[in-house]
C-alpha cells in the first residue's frame, strides 16, 4: 500500500465542522493481525499516510530555522511544549538503580495527566474546547508509557496523529504546515529525547543494531525531505562527524546521527548498521522516499505498535464496518 499512495493535493485531513461535530475520547480498537489488515485497508489509514506525505513535502529543501509562518496557534503550541519541558528541571531522577527507567517519569506524567486540559485551552480557540476530549489522549500517550517506564515509534505516531487532529479541526491550517514539522514536531522531538534521557526511559520495541533510532522513526522521513538537493551534505554526510556537528541543529536527519552518537558506544557501522548501510544511497530523494516505505514496513503493519493506536471521530475506525 505505501507504494500506491497518491497525493493530488487533496484536503487530507477533510476539515469537521466544529459547530456540529460530536466528539468522543478515543480507544484502542485493533487486537491482532486481521483487524490491522483490515484497518490497512481503509481511507482512513490511506488520508494518515497521504498527511505524512504530503506535510514531508511541505519542507523539502527547507531548514528548522527556514523563516515559515507561525500562527497564533503553533505559537501556543510551542509554548505548552516549553512549559512540559520546563516541568522535567523541577522534576530531578529518583536515586535509583538504574537498569530499567526512573520512577520519577510517573511523577512528570501525573503533571501532564493533572495540565492536559489547560494546556490544550491555552492555544485552541474557545469554540474548538469541546475537542480537547478527542485530542488529550492522542498527546498524553505521545509522551511515552507511564507503567512501562518506555518510550517507542508507537508514541511518536501519537504525535502525529495529534497534529493530524489539530488540522482536522482546523485550528492548524494547511498555510501552518511548514510549521507543524519545522517547529512544533522538532521542539516536539527535543521534549521527549529530554524526557528519555533524565529519566532512562526504556526503549519500546527496539530491533537493536538493525534499528534506525532506539525511539524515533518519523524525523527520518521528513528529515530526508528536509535534505533533497542540499548542495553540501550528502547521505554520506552522516558519517563525517564534524557536517553532523555543524548542521544537527538546523536538520532532523542530522539531530538524530547526533543523538545516536550521543547515546550509543562504540564504531557507527557496528551500532547503526540499518543508517550506516542506507548512507551509501544515491541521494536524498531515494532515503526520503525509501524511509516512507520503510515506514509503512516496521510500524504500520506491526501489530504489537498499532494495537495501541487510538481512534475516534477524527481517525476512524471500527470493526462493525
């Protein structure tokens, strides 16, 4: 299916009327295979994967720091971003033996359980309030696994499906789009690398030398976007240690060798085989367009991710028909 996604500059998400639209808390629907495939199957999944496109397209060739609009509404965005980050420095890890995830994450997840609300009413539009019902559990869950104590590409296709939401509400708009990967998703990505970083969370579902990135999948695609026709940095860039430090800030792709090298030990070839192996492609167009695809592979059509995915009003789905 991911090879057969067309993208005629359709309205994906299709726009609800706030006025009228009966919203519900979203839940978990898909338990095994069979119902993922069904679930694969259907307009829904195809408009999900079309908005990832298509957004990636939005920032072709463009850095974080690429002067694009910032609505009232991302500005909010960002600002409740900031606020959840600033949260973790009052928050300091429990001293703990440190093999599985700190206990003191369930304290920051209590704060954000207790903020959701207020967080949402800052930067929505009071008429769009009724929808905080619907969004709150997609971005609660985007923030990683309270129990669990783990973080994985479960909870970052969380984050998206939030924004997917937020333009079917319309309180982004298409104009906005630029935006939501440039600024809200890297400010994003910063947020939940902090969170697993003080407080160890565990990765969810890591395939280990053969994973792209222990927690992440998304900033791969757009970052390769992000990369096509760049005059200086190259797939092969990734392996020369000084382009990663000069460029991570201002390339998704980039932060992510950055972060990797950060946090693994040892030769990038041994650790990181997957991205040492797709660094001798021919260009960023073919990683871009290669990691959609790969997408699609590993999260997708991998029901232990998408049992946990939530749908509602805005991302459809039942096994009624």
């Amino acid at each position: 299916m991911a090879n057969n996604i067309n993208n005629n500059n359709q309205v994906i998400p299709k726009l609800i009327d706030i006025n009228t639209h009966q919203f519900v808390e979203p839940r978990k629907v898909i338990t095994n295979q069979n119902e993922l495939n069904q679930f694969l199957m259907t307009q829904t999944c195809k408009d999900f994967l079309v908005f990832i496109q298509r957004v990636g397209d939005e920032i072709v060739s463009k850095s974080n720091s690429a002067d694009v609009l910032v609505s009232p509404v991302t500005s909010g965005i960002l600002a409740a971003i900031t606020e959840m980050s600033n949260w973790i420095d009052g928050i300091p890890p429990l001293a703990q033996p440190m093999r599985y995830g700190n206990k003191a994450y369930r304290i920051w997840h209590a704060k954000l359980l207790e903020n959701i609300k207020s967080l949402h009413e800052s930067f929505l539009p009071q008429p769009m309030h009724k929808s905080i019902i619907e969004l709150s559990p997609y971005l609660i869950d985007a923030m990683g696994n309270q129990t669990r104590l783990d973080y994985g590409t479960g909870h970052e296709l969380h984050f998206v499906a939030w924004l997917y939401c937020l333009r079917s509400i319309g309180a982004l708009e298409a104009s906005d789009e630029p935006a939501m990967v440039l600024k809200i998703f890297t400010s994003y990505l910063n947020l939940v690398r902090k969170l697993q970083t003080v407080y160890g969370l565990e990765p969810a579902g890591t395939h280990g030398v053969w994973s792209l990135d222990d927690y992440q999948f998304i900033p791969f695609i757009w970052g390769g976007a992000q990369l096509v026709n760049h005059p200086l940095i190259k797939p092969s860039s990734i392996l020369d240690e000084k382009i990663v430090n000069q460029y991570y800030q201002d390339y998704m792709y980039l932060s992510c060798i950055k972060y990797i090298m950060n946090v693994k030990k040892g030769p990038f070839h041994e650790h990181s085989r997957d991205l040492f192996n797709i660094s001798g492609a021919a260009n960023w167009d073919k990683i871009h367009k290669g990691m959609f695809k790969k997408f699609f592979d590993e999260v997708m059509t991998k029901t232990p991710i998408i049992q946990h995915f939530l749908f509602g009003s805005l991302i459809v789905f039942s096994l009624d028909g």
